[in-house]
C-alpha cells in the first residue's frame, strides 16, 4: 500500500517503522508547514495527528476519495459530522481511541464485568489514565471509550473527571514521565475490590493495530470499527 502519514509525530514515526516491515510505502509525511498533498498517489491516509488538526485532515482525505484509518484522540466533537462527511463522499473510514489488539480484547473484557457488576451496589467504581507528560487531551480517547462500554451495560450514566456524583464514572488523569498509556478499572467495596488494567509497554501495538486496520480498509468502503477488523464478537 502506498501510505500517507497526517502527522509524524511520536505515533507517525512508530507507523513508518512498522508499515515499511510489513512491504508498504510511506508516499507522504504531512505535518504542520506540508504545503502540497497529491492524493492521487496515495492508496490509505493515517492521521495520528493533534485534536485541532484531526478534522480537518480526514475530511480533505474524504474530498479526495483517500480512505482514512483514524487515531487522534480529542476531536470527537465533530466526529458526527466527519462521519457524515464519509457517506456523503461514499468513503471508507476507521476510528478508535486505540488501535492495539490487547486493549480492543480490553475493551470487550471491561463490558463484561460492567455487566456482571450492574445493580451490585456495594461497590463504586473509578478508572484512572496514566500517560507521558507531552500528552494534549485529558481523559485519554481510551477512558472515554471505556467509560462508554461501562455506561452501555450498566446503571451508570455518565463520566466526569474527578466526581463524586451519584451513576457518574469517576476518571483521574494522570501524566508521568514518558508512560505509554495505562488504564485500569476497579470496582470497590468495603470488604474487598476488583480491578483490571491495562499497561502498554511501548507504541508498537497502537501503530501495528492501526496498519493491520489499514491493510483491512484499503479496498472497502463504508464506516468501521476495530471490532469489525479484528473480528471480536
Ligand atoms: N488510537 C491510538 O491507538 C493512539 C492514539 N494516539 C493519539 O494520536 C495522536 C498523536 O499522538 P503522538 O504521535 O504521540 O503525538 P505527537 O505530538 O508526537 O505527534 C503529533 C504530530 O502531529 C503534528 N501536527 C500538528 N498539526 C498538524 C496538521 N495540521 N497536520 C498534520 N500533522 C500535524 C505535530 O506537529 C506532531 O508532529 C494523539 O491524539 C494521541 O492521543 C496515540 C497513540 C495511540
Ligand atoms: O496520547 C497517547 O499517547 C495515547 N493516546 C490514546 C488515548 O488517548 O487513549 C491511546 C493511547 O493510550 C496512547
């Protein structure tokens, strides 16, 4: 495949080094200052980009009929309307909050004992994110799609940073160091508690994640998920 990178950043470098393994070609860098794109020679866009430039990059993808995989955390309020944007142009289109195999079998696992915990009223739950200090949105992409999955299967209703409010998610954000990204859950009572986490230990499972969903895109179109690709039920 020929592949352009929307940002080469800590992620567009990582997705070079694994793209290149795996026999495609990286065919564009574009990164603040990329004056021209030809999008003629370009099979997939992946943008891992900032949430400002996020929109704005995939929907140019979209005009110009470059199917895009999607990693940018923090612009989903105009998520809606780039999906929008996807169909109107009969696109092809993947997002997620993150794309490693481990936390999408996460993803599915924290449903299930959302589900096992619904009603048990004796516990509380909060989630805590841990990143490196350079990261721009808080609470990670991933929280938020935890916290989605805990919402869906249970009697919560929302999530808020740092809260005490009754069927609200608490999450604590936290940045350390250069941590690749941590997640985990946990469900507490008075005589006991559960917990699951998550600890990447580097970005190759995001940028692999994100290639495979590439290699799976590039000769669809329509608007997927990780689920769709990695074949979870
Ligand atoms: N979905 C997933 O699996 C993962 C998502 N992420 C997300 O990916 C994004 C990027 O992460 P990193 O590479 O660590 O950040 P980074 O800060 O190292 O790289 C971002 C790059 O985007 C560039 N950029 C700024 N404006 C741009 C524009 N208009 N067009 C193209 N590029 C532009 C910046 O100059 C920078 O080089 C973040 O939102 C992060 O949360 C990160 C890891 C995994
Ligand atoms: O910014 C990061 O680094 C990461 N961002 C994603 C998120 O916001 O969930 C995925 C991963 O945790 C790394």
């Amino acid at each position: 495949m020929r592949i352009a990178l929307f940002g080469y950043g800590k992620m567009g470098k990582m997705l070079e080094q694994i793209a290149v393994s795996r026999g495609h070609s990286i065919v564009a860098k574009i990164d603040v200052g990329t004056k021209a794109i030809d999008f003629n020679k370009i099979d997939i866009a992946i943008d891992f980009s900032t949430p400002d430039a996020a929109y704005g990059n995939i929907t140019s993808c979209f005009e110009n009929s470059v199917p895009v995989i999607s990693g940018t955390t923090g612009w989903l309020s105009k998520f809606d309307d780039a999906i929008a944007q996807c169909a109107e142009n009969n696109g092809a289109f993947i997002y997620a909050s993150n794309f490693s195999l481990g936390v999408n079998i996460f993803f599915e696992l924290n449903k299930q004992l959302a589900k096992m915990m619904a009603g048990l009223k004796d516990y509380s739950i909060a989630m805590e994110e841990i990143h490196h200090t350079q990261k721009l949105d808080a609470p990670s992409g991933t929280a938020i799609t935890l916290a989605e999955g805990i919402i869906e299967n249970s009697e919560y209703t929302n999530w808020k940073m740092e809260n005490n409010q009754e069927n609200t998610i608490p999450i604590t954000a936290k940045r350390i160091g250069k941590t690749p990204g941590t997640h985990t859950i946990n469900y507490d009572s008075a005589v006991d508690s559960i917990e699951i986490k998550h600890t990447a230990h580097g970005r190759e499972g995001f940028a692999l994640g994100a290639i495979i969903a590439a290699e799976w895109l590039v000769d669809k179109t329509g608007i997927f998920t990780m689920k769709d690709v990695l074949n979870l039920s």
